[in-house]
C-alpha cells in the first residue's frame, strides 16, 4: 500500500514538473517590472510568475504560522490534561481493587 502511495505521488510530481516546463517554455517573452520604488530588470514573463507564486506561498505560510502555534500548544494542553486524567483514572482503579481485597 505503501509503495502505491509512493507512486502516485512520483506521477503527480512529475505531471507537475511537465506543467512548469511547458508554462516556461510558453512563456519567455521578457518583461521588467516597473514598480513604484524601483524598477526591476526584464526578465522572462515565466519566471516573474513563479516568483510571485512563490512568494505568495511564502506569505501564506506566514501568515499561517500563528494558527498553527496556537493549535500546537492547545494540542499540547490537552496531551495533558488527558495524561493527568488517565493518572487520576488509574489510581481510582487501583484505590477500587484495594478496597475490595
């Protein structure tokens, strides 16, 4: 099962890098990017987007990053919590086992 999940990931891997390959391909002519505090140099139309793609996934997971400490450290809290509960759980257990020998 496992090595089937391996593949499909290879294929889909690979799907994706003939898809970038085709779109920079198609995509070469060269533009510079006039910004209002400075001017970038004319590079290929493919590579500005993949750069802002890329950037766009970084700004994401930024942005991201405090809701996923936030859950971390409730996970962490309710690890436990649930570690004491299953303490108190056991010595309730022992504490019965003793009362009725």
């Amino acid at each position: 099962m496992r090595w089937i999940k391996g593949l499909i990931l290879a294929i889909i891997l690979l799907v994706v890098l003939l898809i970038g390959i085709l779109f920079a391909v198609n995509n070469q002519q060269t533009i510079a990017l006039n910004l209002i505090w400075a001017e970038l140099p004319p590079v290929s139309l493919s590579v500005w987007l993949l750069a802002t793609l890329a950037l766009g996934v970084i700004l994401g997971m930024l942005a991201m990053l405090g809701v996923y400490i936030r859950l971390k450290a409730q996970l962490a809290r309710s690890e436990r919590h649930n570690k004491q509960q299953q303490k108190e759980l056991d010595r309730l257990r022992t504490q019965e086992l003793k009362e009725l020998a």
